[in-house]
C-alpha cells in the first residue's frame, strides 16, 4: 500500500477503477447548507410528506402488526410480494400498461432499480443515451459503471427525435456500443417538460430498429395538474422498454419501495441482481403499502398531493414572472421542478455561494449533465416549500441575479445585456429553452 500524491486516504491505491466515478452529486452537497431553517430551499426535490395524515400510515401499519407481524418482519421473496405486485399492476393500468404482474420486480426506490439495470447492461465504456439534461441520480449510478453517457437533445415536447436518430447513427459509425436510452417522459426532472404521444411513438420506432433498450423511468406520472400526461410507453411496447415506478412520490420516499417491470427474460436476471443486492426488497415496507393500498383511499391522498404541488407550481411561475421577467423558463404540468435559464454570462455554480449568502439555494444546471453543460441553467423545486417562501426565495434569487447582472455589466460585460432575452417564459417556452 502506497500512499501517493496529495491524496491522504491510506486506501487511495486499492480502490477499484470504477470508484473514481463515485462523487458527491451537487444535490447532495447543497443539502447540508440548504438545510438551515433560515435558507428557503429551491434547491432538493423532496416530497412533501407532511401532506400525509399520520392516522392512514399508523393504520396500515397497526393492521400489518396485527394481522401479518411475523411475515412483514421476516426476509422476503427478492421479487417482492405478490400482492404488492398485483397493487403494481393497477397502478400501472393507471397509465395504460397492461402485464403481468409475475413481470414486477420490487426494489429498494426506483434508484436502486436503475443500479441494477445498469448493472446488468453497461460494461465500462458502453453508451447510455439520456437526455439533455437528465436526473442526476441516474447519471451518478451510470458513471459508476464507467457508462459512456451521450445527450440527445429536449425542447419543451420532450426529447427531440431526429436528433435521436441522428446521435444513434454517429454512434454506430464510430462503432459505438448503445446499450439503452434512459428517458424520463413525465414532468422531467430536472426540465420539467412531458414527451408528447406521438414523439413516444416515434422515439419507440427508432431505438426498435436499432435495437436499442428503452428505461422509462416514471415516478411522477401520476402528479399531473390539470389533464393526465399521455399513456406510459411500455403500454405500446412490452418487449423493448423497462419501465420504473415508485411509492416515493405518491405516497413516501421512506418507504424506500419503487419496482421494474421487465421483459421476462430481462426480469429473471433483475430477480438474481437484486437478491445479491439485498437479498429481499423491505418487507415491512411492503406491507404497510399493500395494506394502505387495500385500506385507504390512497387515489384521494394523490389528489391532494396534486392540488397542493399545483398551487406552488403557480407561485413559482407568477413569482418568476414579476420579479424575473427577463429570463426564460420551462412551465410544467405536473411534478417538481422549473427549469430555468439565465442569461449566457452567468455560470450558476458559481453564483450559488452568493445565493446561499442571500438565503436561497437552487441547484446548478451542471448537476444534470455528464459533459459540462448547464452552466447558465438552474434547476428550481417547488414540492416542499410553502407558496408563501417560494415567492421570498425568487424574490431573494432576483437579488443576487440581478446584482451578478450588475456586476457584469460595471466589470466589461457591456454586451451582456443584449443577450437577455425580453419575453417572459411564462406559458410559452422558445423550443431551444433546454
Ligand atoms: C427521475 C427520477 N428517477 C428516480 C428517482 C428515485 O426515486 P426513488 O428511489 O425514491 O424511487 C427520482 C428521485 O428523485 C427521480 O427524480
């Protein structure tokens, strides 16, 4: 053992090679600073549990102790129950899938169902297309498999299909292995923006002939705002799409309990992946969910998550409006997220200390991609605050904006201003604001 360089890690030269992909996302770092109760956060996509009455959990859970104690205490099946399973599958008929529910397998979050299917795909090297940007999630577990990560690029319908067409076929000539697309068609995270039905048709058609994998992965499908985003794609394809769901939006993250349903034979090797992952997805989890499933009227408790993401869906844009006019963003309808854009000059990274220093925090555009891109491009949340601090923290995000604006313009930025774009994004996103 060797202990070289400036790195004081005794065990710097034993780590495997793939650990040099192992790094604190930029979501992760803000959350320590943006958990001082006096910042107002814009920054974490967390669900906003308190919004759950404690009596429909501690009833499911009190029903589960008394009924199926031992059961829900124990190990259980590396597939998942079987009435979890079943659950799954009306969940899924939500959205138009249709399936077996033997074709499930329940994981650790959906997060832990993206390590798998990677896991079971990508040798280092390997291409994964995702689009641009893309959670910074799963970009974190495919650079962990030393994924080779290409962008595609969006516009406010989602990904765009001819340049899918087009990356696929430069990959192809340079003799480049694609091992799937990982998609997030519903209220993007982070853009914010829903892939419309004939785009999913067409994106289906093109990795089909090129036999290409799709991972849809969908955890806010079901948080629309006004209409229903359109059917799942793995409703019109069960043999080339593994689609992702999870409880941690719909119901509670802590749960820790999302699911895969796969093509058959793909779904055999998530069984072997996850049973040496962790043996059994939680029991208890699984559980407490079927039993609230069976019990509650979980459909309402969806609606009222609705209802109250909706409202601080509308703070964000009107606040956005009245004290950003100048700058462009996304307008999604349903989810978590804003996607923003400053203009050209400003690098959102490093405006984030002043901006913590003004007691708001975002999440830099950089986060969201494997190349570098994103500089001029934040990412806002609006699941957790309340209406009322939203609009304190783009009030406080105007300051420091504006102020970097300022300070452009006095230290040789002259053309800067130019370069802001005049009309508001309010309902109407230009097709290049991603
Ligand atoms: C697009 C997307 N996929 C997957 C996940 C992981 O969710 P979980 O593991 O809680 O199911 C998240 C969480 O934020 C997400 O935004």
């Amino acid at each position: 053992m060797t202990n070289q360089g400036t790195n004081l890690d005794p065990w710097y030269d034993s780590y495997a090679d793939r650990t040099a992909g192992l790094s604190a996302s930029e979501v992760r770092a803000l959350f320590a600073v943006a958990s001082r109760p006096e910042v107002v956060s814009l920054a974490g996509g967390m669900p906003y549990v308190s919004a759950l009455p404690k009596e429909m959990v501690l009833g499911s859970i009190e029903k589960v102790m008394h009924a199926n104690g031992p059961m829900a205490l124990q190990y259980g099946s590396g597939q998942g129950t079987p009435a979890i399973r079943e659950h799954i599958m009306q969940i899924m008929a939500l959205e138009g899938i249709r399936g077996s529910a033997d074709n499930v397998v329940v994981t650790t979050g959906s997060q832990q169902a993206l390590d798998l299917v990677t896991r079971l795909f990508i040798n280092p090297g390997d291409v994964v297309l995702a689009e641009s940007p893309s959670y910074v999630g799963a970009l974190g577990v495919f650079r962990a498999y030393q994924a080779d990560v290409v962008h595609v690029a969006m516009d406010d319908e989602g990904l765009v299909p001819e340049s899918l067409r087009e990356t696929i076929v430069a990959l192809e000539a340079a003799g480049r292995p694609i091992k799937f697309l990982y998609t997030i068609p519903n209220f993007h995270n982070p853009a914010g923006v829903t892939l419309t039905w004939a785009r999913r048709l067409e994106i289906l058609d093109i990795c089909r002939s090129h036999g290409i994998l799709v991972l849809e992965d969908n955890p806010y499908g079901l948080l629309y705002f006004d209409q229903p985003a359109p059917q799942a794609m793995r409703s019109v394809d069960d043999e080339g799409v593994i689609y992702l769901g999870s409880f941690s939006k719909t119901l509670a993250p802590g749960f820790r309990v999302g699911w895969a349903l796969a093509p058959h034979a793909i779904r055999e090797k998530l069984i072997l992946a996850n049973e040496s992952a962790t043996l059994a997805p939680n029991s208890f989890g699984q559980y407490v969910i079927t039993e609230y499933l069976d019990q509650t009227d979980w459909k309402g408790q969806i609606d009222t998550f609705r209802g109250i993401y909706s409202e601080r869906r509308d703070a964000m844009l009107s606040a956005l409006g009245e004290y950003l006019p100048s700058l462009t963003w996304t307008r999604p309808d349903g989810g978590f997220f804003v996607w923003v854009t400053l203009p050209d000059e400003l690098d959102s990274k490093a405006m984030l200390p002043r901006a913590v220093k003004e007691l708001v925090a975002y999440t830099p555009g950089t986060a969201f991609f494997s190349d570098g891109q994103g500089r001029s491009n934040i990412r806002l949340s609006f699941c957790y605050p309340t209406p009322e601090s939203i609009r304190l923290g783009v009030s406080r995000l105007a300051t420091v904006i504006n102020g970097e604006i300022d300070l452009l313009r006095t230290f040789g930025g002259a053309s800067m201003m130019q370069s802001i774009p005049t009309r508001s994004g309010v309902g109407n996103p230009p097709p290049n604001i991603l």
